[in-house]
C-alpha cells in the first residue's frame, strides 16, 4: 500500500478518496468491474476482488432515535438494529431511507463510503475490523473499494467501535 497523498489530490477522484489523500493515510485503491443487478452490491465486491467476505465492510445509514448513524459492519454479516442503537446511546433504530442515506451522505446505494461523507454523522464500526490489518470498504463509487487500516478508518470517521454485527 502507499500514502493516500500521491494517489489523489484536492479535486481528483471521489470525496473518500480526496479525504484519505487529505489525511495522509495509507490506503491502497481496488477498482472491479460493478455488477449493477447484483443483490449484494458489498458481497459482489469481495467476489470480484477476491476478498474474503468478512473483511469487506458495507456501509449503512440507520435512524437512531430519529437521527442518521453510519454503521460499517462486514458484508458477511447483518446489522444488528438493537446493538447499533445501544453503541450510540440511543433506543431505538431503524434503516434509515435510502434517499435519505443518499442526500446525506453525498453518495448513491451501492457506494456509500463512510468516508468523506457531505456531513459528518455518528459512525459505529463493527468490533470485527480490528481482527485485520486492513479492511477494504467503499471509495465513494460502485465499483472502487478502498483498502486501509481500520484504526485510520475509525480516526477519519470519528467512530466508535461496537459489536453491531450479526451472523
């Protein structure tokens, strides 16, 4: 892998990818070919990059007591509502629109990264990341991932970590 400053500069590539640039992280970028009819966009990303399905992390956006949380938990698994809710000091959550996910975040269904997003939210990354050195997850498109440390991931985005995944 190498430092983000030389892969992307301000105005180039998607808004994660400038922020990871922006950082000074180290990540490493994994462009595929995006299947538009798949039923898992994040499973048919580790299918085709060859990445084992509990180290590519989707991101989903949740209401939490009627304010959106970001929620990065493994394509392997689902996003366990109550555990999500309890890790933000909230009571109640539920899968947030995907218009709503959408005009938050900045980025389409299929592609929403936790990073770089038009408003910070309150971010919950499942406690599973830590068990890798690296963890790919979306660079702001279908059909890019990006691969960095989940330390970096969790200091970008200002998250928490929690066991919110199940299965």
């Amino acid at each position: 892998m190498s430092s983000g400053k030389s892969k992307a500069g301000k105005g180039k590539g998607t808004p994660a990818t400038v922020a990871a640039a922006e950082a000074g992280i180290t990540y490493e970028l994994h462009p595929y070919e995006a299947d538009p009819a798949a039923e898992s966009y994040g499973q048919a990303a580790a299918d085709a990059l060859g990445v084992p399905h509990e180290r590519l992390f989707k991101t989903l956006l949740a209401e939490v007591d009627g304010g959106l949380t970001v929620a990065v938990v493994p394509v392997s698994a689902t996003l366990d509502l109550k555990a999500l809710a309890a890790a933000a000091g909230g009571k109640k959550a539920r899968m947030a629109d995907p218009k709503d996910a959408e005009r938050a975040t900045g980025y389409v269904v299929g592609g929403i990264s936790p990073l770089g997003q038009r408003r910070r939210l309150p971010a919950v990354v499942d406690e599973s990341a830590s068990a890798f050195p690296t963890i790919y997850v979306s660079a702001g498109r279908r059909g890019l991932q990006i691969e960095l440390s989940p330390a970096d991931l969790v200091r970008l985005t200002g998250a928490v970590t929690a066991g919110i995944a199940r299965g």
